[in-house]
C-alpha cells in the first residue's frame, strides 16, 4: 500500500465520516429485535408475479435496447410516460423536463454536483432528510437550518435567513424542501405555506429544490399541489422516485425542472454512470402502461394507513405522558419528541436491550440540534411488530423516566 | 426561472463543456450511416433467452430482497463470486476487497470523489479512455499525458514525468492505465512492462488505477496477469464492469482494491446513490452461477476476432498507403493513424458524407495532440457493414489525400 494514505484523500473524502447512524445501526442487527429505523418498504408490496410477467415480456419484445447502453436522458417511454402523469396533475411539463437518474439519491448527489462549491450556503429544513444532508456535506456545502412549525418549514424563519444573506450580499445556492409527508417529521405543508415558501423564494431570487418520494402515498386529507406547480416559473427542481411506491430494487428516479438546469444534470450524469439501467427503466414503464402501477398504488396506501393506525392506537395505549408525535397524512414516517431532558441517543441504547430500534432524531438536524427527537418508520414492521415494538419502546422510555 | 442561472454554477459544472465528440456524433444519426464510433457490444452477445428464465427465478425464488434496497458494498452472492473468479486467476482477494459499482464509469466517478481536489495532479495515456478523462476533468484534476509506445504506456517517460514532480516535491494522486486491448489504442501491456511500471510507481510511492473492461474478450496470444496481481502490495485499484462481456444494461461495475481504499469508495458511494440495483446483481450472480457467463463468453469472443479478423483484411484491401494501425488481441476497438498532415476531425467530416463514421483520437489525449489518429470499434457493425464501411473510409481518405 502507498504511504500515507489519508494524505492522498480529497477535502470531499476527509470531510465523509462513518456516520454515527451506521454505527448505532450495527446495534440493531440482533435476533428478535423488532426495527422502526430503516426507511424499507413493506416486501408485501412488492409485485413480483407481474415483474415475472413483464421481465419477460420486455426481453421477448425489446431485448437489444432493454439490455444495451441507454441514453444519458433516460429511456424515452419512461420518460414520456411520467410527464404525461405529472402533466395530468397540471404540471406544464414535457419529457424534455424530465431527466432519469439511478435513484433520487442520485439527483442529490447530481444537484450539488451541478451547483455547490465548498462554503456554498443552502437552505435546509430542522429537520431534513439524512442522505440528502450528506451529500450536501460532502460537497462542502454551508447548511442553514430553518425550523419546522406543524406546517413544515416556518416560512417567516426562512425569510430572515434570506434577508441576513442578502443583507451581506448572499444569497443560497437552493432551498431543500420536503413538502409531502416529511422524512422524517411527517409533516405536509399546506397549499398557502409552499405559497408563502415560493413567494419568498421569489422576492430573494432562489432555486428550490422539491423532494417528493412519498407524494403518492397519501391515507387521507386532500392532495396538495406541488411546488413546482405553483412557482410556474422554473425555479423549482422536482426529485422523484420508484423506491416507495413501487420497489427500491430498480434503483431508478428523476428529475423534473427546466430545460436548461435538466441539460447540466445530464452533462453531470454522463461521467457520473453515462446511463441508468435501460432494462428496469423498459420495466418500469410497462409496469406503468399495464395499469398495475396504479393498482398496487391503492393496495401499498391500504397497507401503510392500516399499519400506521395501529402505531397511533399503540402510542395512545402504551407511550408515556410527556411524549408528543406527528400523525402524517401519508409515507413511511413519523417523528416523537421525547421530554426536553431526554437524549434520544441515550435512550436507543435501553431501547436496542429491549430488542426495539428507531433513528435518533439528531441526525437530521444540520445544527446537532433536536436530541429529544426520534424518527419512527411504520411501513416495514408487520402491524403485530408494531404493537410489540412499541410496548418496548414505551417500556425504555419510562424506564429512562423513572432513573431520573 | 432565476436571473442569471449560470451564475450559480459549480467550478465542477462549469468546467464541463459540451463534449465536440457528443456533437460530432450527432451527425452519424443519419440513416445508411455505418457507425464504427460507438464503444457498444453487439446485441446478438445478448443472452436474452437465458436472462428470461433468470429474471423469472431470482423473483420467484429471493423476489423480497431482489427487489429491495441492497447494502452499499453490493449484493453479498456476487461480491463472493466475483472475488472467486479474481483469487482463482491469482488475485490474494476476498469479497472484502470488492466493492459493486453502478458501472465502471461510477468507479471512475467515485474514485476522484475520494482523491481529487482541484489542481491535483494525475497520470494518464496518451491516448486513454473519454469517460475517465472527462470526470478526472470534471473533479479539476490537472492531467499529466504519457506516451504509448507499442507496448502501451512508455515507461520511461513515466518515470521522466514522476521523477520532474518528485524533484518540485509533487506526487500525483494515481496513474490511469489500462492494460488490455486499452481503448482507444487497442494495445495490450506485456508483462515485463506491466512490472516497469509498478516498480517506477513503488520507487516514487504512488497509486494505480487499472481500468480493465475488456480483459475476458481475449482472441488471440497469452493472457496478462493483471498490474493488481503483480503489484501484490495494495497500490493498485482495479475496475471491472459486465458491459462487455455480458450487458451494459444492467449497470453493473465493480472495484478490487486494499480495504481501506474500498471502505472510502463504500462512503463516497453511499450519499452517491446509495446501492446498485439488487434486481440485476442478483440475476448476474445465478447468471455467472449457473456457467452461462463462461459458455457466452466464448461465443462474444468468437464473434468479435471474426469481426476483427474481416476488418483487418478490409483495412489491408481498402486502406490506401500511408496509413496504419493497430491489430489488437482483444477487445472491442483498434487505433488508425493516418499521414501526419492529415486532421482527423476533417475526414470525419467527409467520412460522414460518405456515410461511415468512427470517432477522431484526438479526444482520448488530454493534451490535444493525436489530431491525425481515430479510434475504431469493430463489435457492433455486422461483417458485411464492416467490409464496406472500411471501403467507404477508405474512399474518403483517398479523396482527402487527393485534393492535397
């Protein structure tokens, strides 16, 4: 081996830590333990007979270009087919705005790569998504946190970070914004709030980006516009998603935005993996065209809204005093907020003992703030689990009650 | 849409310039052209009755986890199988040395991620692989071109180029090499000269980067043991990909190197899009599992030396004096020197009106030399297409030699 090898390692690669999440995650990796902190979809959703069906359909029919080079931009069917669907919920869009990418990780992997240069300021929610927080870390980024209310980012916050910038002649690369059943507090943002958002964001000139991967996903209440609707004035990059309501394992996503921010993605995909995987893109769209998207759609909606009833009814029945919880419309999470005094780090410790686990609300935060905090997956664990689960939980946190 | 979106750039996106190559390949989408420019396999290589049957098993059999989010590292079956196939040719590897990637261009990708800061300083061929030197490019390293001679990179000018760093206190971060049928040049590294250049980059303590695509598609002579073998001291980095010799559509890579280089590669990979589709590592593994990848093998190498083996005879019959080239071993593409007054980027564009294209050599030097060589792909055309696309190239250096 070369001497010395740390010396050889980029700012980007220095700045990667083992992130303390893993580490804690390792814990939970024993038999019995009953798991709230992956992000995993129910396997019960997955369609495997009619992915049977159309694997074989697409290599009978399109095998040269299902298993050839794609192109940059994504498969053209696919494309098109998602911009029609976007397009029928009103968005002025067409496949020229849309560009394929291998999972919406990697469009928040693209994005900062397009835009962010280290000591680059951004605008993220307290709380944000983890991975899209660590890609902006790797690229250098300067996060600035704004705090959620129960409508999500509190928008009268975000302007005074705008004004603080401007006033110093600043202003953020883009603000992250999670519109749809937050990851991980849960929470929607009403039409007025993204309003408010776009409104601000227009008077200080900023890009926001819109990450959506749960938007389908919603039990009850009323769907909501999207952010890039309502701006209507390609500002807004709009991220996508198969993971959640169709499978992870295809590794595919998009983004929706204008035409000239789509062509510096694509520039960036092309050295980053020249093309996603042309055969589960042909799939996907066949998967869609037979209407089975939109059938098992409602049966992962069915699936999730009763699992997530019987977390709420769990937490009413088994979680102390002193504890509050988000109850989402929609997605795959929810977030509790312990007493002040508890550190949610503290207590996955008692809890992985009595075989329960959850993600420590922390690490969501940019500033390291928000260690009462715990986010809480309900889409994996079968809905016996999550009773159990969270009896166990409710058992670790009055025990942490009661030593103090 | 913001004022002045340009503004906003990163130094990374700014540096990216819309390729001359992509543009100029935008002129062989005609109809009748014959294509030598592209790098694609030949789809009559696909196995696409065999990937059916494949496709129908791994979902019937372990559809949950195909489906699924993979680990980081890579589908736990393959990573052992490719690590297998590596310690059996002489490898000192486990699957801990392996890392799956979404393509070998992710790997070439990653791998400055973890290495490059702007202005850093690599080593590469001249002539070497586009799609390295346009993401090196992109990470702002500052590339140091090497001249081949007919055993590949030339080894004391190597040693020149480190020796002038080492006596300004410099090192390189890695030297690019890729040892078989290399592309563009279609040479291939003998194994004194391999052993020249590990010892150079163990005097002067630097990395290796062994970019090695095409090593399976050997047609002729002996095989090489690979520069990580022979090294056997954890300097060397060492990439393959399916693209070749099975599919490139199913975006599989993948990365052999010390753990500790690995480890980083699995960091930067995570917030880059977290894993690489299960779905298609795990239809690769039964496909390896049950020998259909050795048995297809021989076929892909069969079919190409008969393609080879007619392009060189048409090159001998077609190709006016004056002009040379390569005769590979292997691999999927050759070199064509042409007189030196002549600019390759000219007859490109009389080739084209002649309704042949190839790619010009000058895009594979970083240091924009090479303007009368061209790069040549003999997988894709069919026999006949190959025979007279050479005698349409043929007629259009003619013609050019001509009106000189």
């Amino acid at each position: 081996m070369v001497k010395d090898f740390e010396q050889l390692l980029s700012e980007s690669s220095k700045r990667m830590k083992k992130s303390a999440i893993r580490e804690l995650l390792k814990l939970t990796n024993k038999p019995g333990l009953i798991s709230f902190a992956g992000g995993l979809p129910s396997p019960l959703t997955f369609p495997t007979e009619q992915l049977k069906e159309i694997s074989c359909e697409v290599l009978e029919n399109d095998g040269p270009s299902a298993l050839q080079y794609s192109t940059t931009e994504g498969d053209s069917d696919l494309r098109k087919i998602l911009a029609e669907r976007y397009a029928a919920q009103g968005l002025k869009i067409t496949q020229d705005n849309l560009v394929i990418v291998t999972s919406s990780q990697q469009a928040l992997d693209l994005i900062p790569k397009v835009l962010i240069d280290r000591g680059d300021k951004i605008i993220v929610g307290l709380p944000s998504y983890l991975g899209g927080l660590q890609s902006f870390h790797n690229y250098g980024a300067k996060m600035i946190g704004v705090k959620h209310d129960k409508y999500g980012m509190n928008s009268e916050k975000l302007e005074e970070e705008l004004k603080l910038l401007h006033d110093i002649g600043e202003k953020p690369k883009f603000v992250y914004i999670i519109p749809d059943f937050q990851n991980p507090a849960g929470v929607t943002m009403p039409e007025w709030r993204r309003i408010e958002i776009i409104e601000i964001c227009k008077k200080y000139d900023v890009l926001i980006v819109e990450d959506s991967p749960y938007r389908e996903l919603r039990f009850e209440g009323e769907p909501q516009k999207t952010i890039y609707q309502l701006a209507d004035d390609g500002r807004v990059l709009l991220l996508g998603t198969f993971s959640k309501v169709f499978v992870p394992g295809f590794r595919i996503g998009w983004v929706i935005g204008h035409p000239v921010v789509i062509d510096r993605i694509v520039m960036a995909k092309q050295s980053t993996d020249l093309c996603t995987s042309s055969f589960v893109q042909k799939i996907a769209a066949r998967y869609i065209e037979k209407g089975y998207f939109d059938k098992n759609l409602q049966n992962i909606i069915s699936l999730y809204k009763e699992k997530k009833d019987v977390m709420m009814k769990a937490f009413e029945d088994y979680l102390p005093e002193g504890v509050t919880w988000t109850n989402p419309e929609g997605g795959l999470f929810l977030f509790v907020t312990l007493p002040e005094w508890m550190d949610a780090e503290e207590l996955f410790l008692t809890a992985v003992e009595n075989n329960v686990a959850f993600v420590i609300g922390k690490v969501f935060h940019c500033d390291d703030s928000g260690k009462n905090t715990m986010r809480i997956n309900f889409s994996y664990a079968s809905k016996e689990e999550i009773v159990e689960g969270v009896k166990r939980l409710g058992k670790a946190i009055k025990d942490m009650m009661d030593k103090k």
